[in-house]
C-alpha cells in the first residue's frame, strides 16, 4: 500500500500558506448529460449545506492540527461554522454508539481509527450514511466501505526518542529495546484501552513471539500518557526518554525542528487506516457530506496531510516531508486483520489485568 504514489499536483499546501489563504483555479469544462446532473444535484447540497450553517465533526486529529484544518475548510465554504470533539479512537466510538443508540445525535461526521464496533455500526446498525462523494472518483476502490465510510489518511506505529538526552549509541531500534532495563521508569506508552492503534500493536507482538509484552513493560515501570499528543510531548519534556506511539504528531514536530529521532522497526508495524463518515441521523446532513467532500478534495487532503500529519490515500498528494511512505516500512500489518472482536476484548483484558487499570 503506497499512500504516496503518484505526481505532485498544482497546490502546495503549508501551515504558513493556509494562514494565508490559497487560491485554487479550475478549468470550466463542457459537462455531458449526467455529469451536469451531477454538478447540479450537488449545488444543491451545497445550498442546502450553508443554510444548515455548522458541522459537528467527531475527530481523534492532533489538536493543533484540526484548528487549522477546519479553518483551511471554514475558508473553502464562509458562512459554515465548525464544531468539534476530539477523543482516543476507542473511546469516541463508544460515544458516537452510545449517542446514537439513545437516539442523541450530536455528530454530523466522524473520522477515527476504526474497529470491529465501529464496522458493525457501520454495516449492521445503520450508523453511517450511504452516498457517494463527488471526489470519491479520484481514489483506489479500497478505500470505499460499502459507500458509508471511506479511508483518509494511515497511522503507523513508531519509537521515539529525544535526541537531546539519549546518545546515538544508546538510540532504540527494537520493540524489545522499551523493556531493557536501562529505560526503566522513561518509557511512555498510550495505553491500549485508550488507542485501537495501539490495540494493533500490542495484537502484533503477541504475533511476533511477544506474548507478554504488557509484564515487561509492567516491569520496566512504563508510563502511560492521553494520546499520541500526550506521549510525543512527554518524551519533549525529558518526562520520558523513550516511548512508542502513532505516528500522527511526529511529522509536525520534525517540521518544527523538534529533537526528534525515530525508527519503524524491522520486525514490523501496525498500521490503522482512518475512515471517515456522515452519520445516518446527522443534525447537518448536507453540511456533514460537504465537510466529507471537502476532506477527499485534493486541497482537503493536502491540508489534512499537513495538519494531521499521517500519509493520506488519494493518489497525487506530495509525500511527507520527514516520515517514510507505508509501502517502504518492513512488515507493515494492517491492525483489522490482527485485532478483531472476541481477540480486541481478551487484549484489552489482559493490559487492564496487568496494571490494575478498570
């Protein structure tokens, strides 16, 4: 999976630019029958979108980044407001199920690290709505779920280290390298129960021969830190000297010059596709396929590339900057085939178990 193939386009999208603003010029081309039909049946929910006037977008993006992200859209489309929640993976599919089983619907769209639950919700309890984005045309087929959710961007799991107070030398190369001794007490994790992310990695390990990772890391005194956000910055601070986490905040900080170093172990990684959907009772229905549209456009995933800082799936897109493309990782796992239903819940049982954590 190359989340990265393909030719540069026209737009260059940076934090600096998009505070600017960016004016994107399209050609007017002769529309045939359907195609002017198309166009026409989508003014209309265009229309329909700025007369709803905001969109309720359930998200688990780097906080930073979802700012600007929903300001690079407020510009795209003036008049739509933005509001937002921000969760760990699983936690917020257990809001959206829970909101919509009581009949409480709040979201308009959400984009997450998706799991069973949420593939369930989608395909059997009618969470998601069913359409097709305008811009759906310009992606592979496997991004698409059933014409409900569709694939943005990919998350991978990384280790990290600040290079300012761990040697060359000392430097980890391994998933073994957070249980060797000398890191006892300055390893930061996100804990599984929080992270499907990190529910995949630890579903990796086990795979790799690594039954019981939790006990050593249990043992090595890890800590645990909100987020991926939350990791990153502790390992800034000097709270941790190494830790493992998604990889979602570390291209922003290399950008930003952060004294980052970090590996894609050779033994493999887990990686978790973000799917994104418009709820089937969304207040702002038109508004929340608007906001999907827009984040599928070429100018929305460049800007969510930028912000989010994760490889997005629509061909063409420039690659990052300072991480690797997926399809030139070692043994990159997708986390659905290795963490799935009765399995999620006996991992996440175990963790909880070995820390003492309900």
């Amino acid at each position: 999976m190359n989340d990265n193939e393909g030719t540069r386009p026209e737009i260059s999208v940076t934090r600096r630019s998009l505070m600017a603003g960016a004016a994107v010029a399209l050609a007017v081309l002769p529309l045939a029958p359907n195609a002017a039909r198309a166009a026409e049946n989508w003014a209309s929910v265009e229309e329909a979108a700025r007369k709803e006037g905001r969109v309720s977008f359930y998200h688990n993006m780097r906080p930073q980044g979802v700012e600007l992200l929903l300001a690079a859209f407020r510009a795209a489309y003036p008049g739509l407001q933005t509001e937002q929640i921000r969760l760990g993976s699983a936690p917020l599919i257990e809001r959206f199920s829970t909101e919509f089983n009581a009949g409480r619907n709040l979201a308009d769209v959400m984009l997450t690290f998706p799991d069973d639950t949420m593939f369930a919700g989608v395909d059997k309890r009618g969470w998601a709505a069913e359409w097709t984005p305008p811009e759906l045309a310009a992606f592979p087929p496997r991004v698409n779920h059933g014409n409900k959710a569709f694939a943005v961007h990919t998350s991978r799991n990384i280790v990290i280290w600040n290079k300012q107070r761990v040697k060359p030398a000392d430097a980890p190369t391994e998933w073994a390298d957070l249980w060797d001794p000398k890191w006892k007490g300055r390893v930061g994790m996100d804990p599984p129960w929080r992270s499907i992310a990190v529910q995949g990695l630890a579903a990796l390990w086990v795979r790799n021969g690594i039954p019981d990772a939790a006990q050593k890391l249990k043992a090595n005194d890890v800590r645990f830190f909100e987020g991926s956000a939350g990791v990153y910055q502790a390992v800034l601070r000097g709270d941790v000297m190494v830790a493992t986490l998604a990889d979602l905040p570390v291209e922003p900080g290399l950008e930003d010059g952060a004294p980052i170093g970090f590996v894609y172990p050779k033994s493999g990684t887990a990686i978790n596709d973000g799917y994104i959907m418009v709820n089937a009772r969304a207040p702002h229905p038109n508004a929340g396929r608007v906001f999907v549209n827009w984040m599928l456009s070429a100018a929305g995933q460049a800007v969510l590339q930028e912000q989010g800082g994760l490889p997005v799936t629509r061909p063409g897109v420039p690659p990052l900057k300072f991480l690797p493309a997926t399809a030139t990782l070692s043994n990159a796992v997708d986390s659905l085939t290795i963490v799935t239903g009765a399995e999620q819940a006996a991992l996440i049982e175990t963790w909880r178990t070995t820390f003492g954590i309900r």
